[in-house]
C-alpha cells in the first residue's frame, strides 16, 4: 500500500485548526481523509472507516479527554500521531505508554504534518513488528516446554528413551499432518485428565 492510498482519520473539535491538518495531508497527495469534530461515538467511526492512520488534535485538552484519546489508542491497534498544544511529562509517558505513535506538543503547522504523519507510521511498523516478534518467541517458548512434557510422559508410560518419544510425537504429528506442539499438547491435556 503506498501512502497516498492511506485511510486517514482525523480527529479534531476545532474546525480551523482541522482544515490545517486536512490541507497539509492532501498537499502531501492524501485524498483519503475524513475528519470529525466530536470525538463522541468514535469506537464506531473507526470501525466502519476501519483507518490506516489516526490524526488527533487536541487543542487544551483536560485530563479525561487525553485519558479517553489514549482508551482509544490501545484498543485500535493503529498508528496515531496526536497533536497537542500543551503537555507536561506524566502525559507524554502516558501516551507513550498508550502506544500513540508520535505525540507532537505545540507542533501544528501544515508542512509538518505530512512527514509527522510518516513518522508515525513507521515507528507503528517498528513497534508492531517487535511485539510479534516477542509474541512469536513466547509461542515457541510455550511449544518447547509442552512437548518437554509430552516427552516426559511418554518417556514414563512407554519406557522410552528422550528421543524415541520425541521420534514418537514428531511421526505422529507427520502421520496426522498436524505441528508437533499440537500432539504434544493434546498428549498432556489427556495425561492431566487421567490422572483426576
């Protein structure tokens, strides 16, 4: 997908301050923009507009407003470039923490918004790409510690050496055409219940 085929979902009460924004993404070639005012009902906005990108633009905002913008950006799992025109440190750490992508404080400037916009998206890639990685290394973690104790059980029931019972699970998972870990996990969980 390149970038001017982006969905982008801009949020913003203030109508001058959004026309700022909504001008600098379309000379930066976005035709895709939609902008709202009310940040009321937006769970839903985003899930029909289903956006590549969020733009929100606060211009004073209260604690809860920021509170209930960063509720938003750990459920949409998107990239978000929020604007601000004031903040101290515990709220750009909570938007840190929120996963807001790029928090610009008194940064709203039409030539700036397109290559904020990029940043944003390219720190979400980042961002995104290491947590599935960790993800991915957990899952593995999790896979090697249930076919350890396939192995276990197997070794104990059968009598079989550690690898004879992992020979066993890796031609069973072949013969079922199923992954290994599978095997090994409906093996344990059936051990457990024998043993109830």
């Amino acid at each position: 997908m390149t970038h001017s085929d982006l969905t982008i979902l801009v949020i913003d009460e203030n109508a001058i301050r959004s026309s700022i924004i909504e001008e600098g993404l379309r000379q930066a070639g976005h035709g895709n923009v939609t902008v709202i005012h009310d940040a009321q009902g937006v769970g839903r906005i985003i899930e029909n507009l289903r956006p590549d990108v969020i733009v929100i633009d606060l211009e004073n905002p209260n604690r809860d407003m920021l509170e209930s913008m960063f509720q938003l950006s750990r459920s949409v799992k998107r990239p978000i470039a929020m604007f601000v025109d004031r903040s101290d440190q515990s709220m750009i750490e909570a938007a840190v923490e929120a996963g807001v992508s790029a928090y610009i404080v008194d940064g709203l400037r039409q030539e700036r918004v397109k290559p904020i916009l990029d940043m944003a998206i390219s720190r979400f890639n980042a961002f995104s790409k290491m947590a599935r990685e960790l993800e991915e290394a957990r899952s593995e973690l999790e896979n090697r510690k249930i076919i350890d104790r396939a192995k276990g059980i197997l070794m104990k029931s059968k009598g079989l050496s550690e690898e004879e019972a992992y020979r066993l699970l890796r031609k069973t998972a072949m013969n079922q055409n199923r992954k290994i870990g599978e095997i090994a996990q409906s093996l344990v969980m059936a051990a457990g219940l024998l043993e109830k």
